[in-house]
C-alpha cells in the first residue's frame, strides 16, 4: 500500500507537544489572572486600612508630617501585607511539592 502525505516523525512529535503547549497557556494565563486578582485585593484591603485609619493620618498630617511619610507609613502597611502572604503562601507550597514527587507505586504500596 502506497502512503501519500505521511507525517514524519517531527510532525508527530509536534502534535503530540500541542496539547501539552495549549495547557501551558491555559495555566499562564489563570495564574496571570489570580496574580491581577490578588494585587486587587492587596490594593482594596490597603484602601480600607487607611480609610480606617484616616483620624490618625490626619492628626499626624496636623502635627506635621509630610505626605511622603504618610505615603511611606500606608506603602509599608501593604508591604508588610504581601511579605506575610508570601511567607504563609511558600510554607503551605512545600507539602504539596512534596507531595507531589511521591512515587505512585510505593504510595500504593502503603495503602
């Protein structure tokens, strides 16, 4: 039987990787939107701490501090906010990268 446009073996390959580059894309951009939609959520809740705590930005504002200062004290409300998440978003990511390189067979194994 006589074979018209067989596909070589790179053609194949590539095929097979397709898939594999369309799931990379779909993780990319999910994690790009829940990185847009945490950086939101920072900003709101840095937004609300200095609404709340506008009496006090004032009276500092009256006794003389500058705006820079008070952009510095709010700024690093927030940074401190993001570090905190950071550290508790690395701690919970270890058990699960852990996880993640168990051995199918020996945790069959065990059940």
């Amino acid at each position: 039987m006589t074979l018209f446009d067989a596909p070589t073996v790179h053609d194949q390959i590539d095929d097979l990787y397709l898939v594999v580059r369309y799931t990379q894309a779909v993780y990319g951009i999910v994690g790009l939107f829940a990185l847009v939609l945490a950086s939101v959520g920072l900003a709101g809740v840095t937004a609300h701490a200095a609404m709340r705590r506008r009496t006090e930005i004032g009276i500092r504002m009256a006794l003389g501090a500058r705006s820079e200062q008070i952009l510095g004290l709010v700024m690093r409300e927030g940074a401190v906010m993001t570090a905190l998440g950071a550290c508790i978003g690395i701690a919970f990511h270890l058990p699960a990268h852990r996880s993640a390189r168990v051995n199918p067979l020996v945790a069959l194994r065990q059940e």
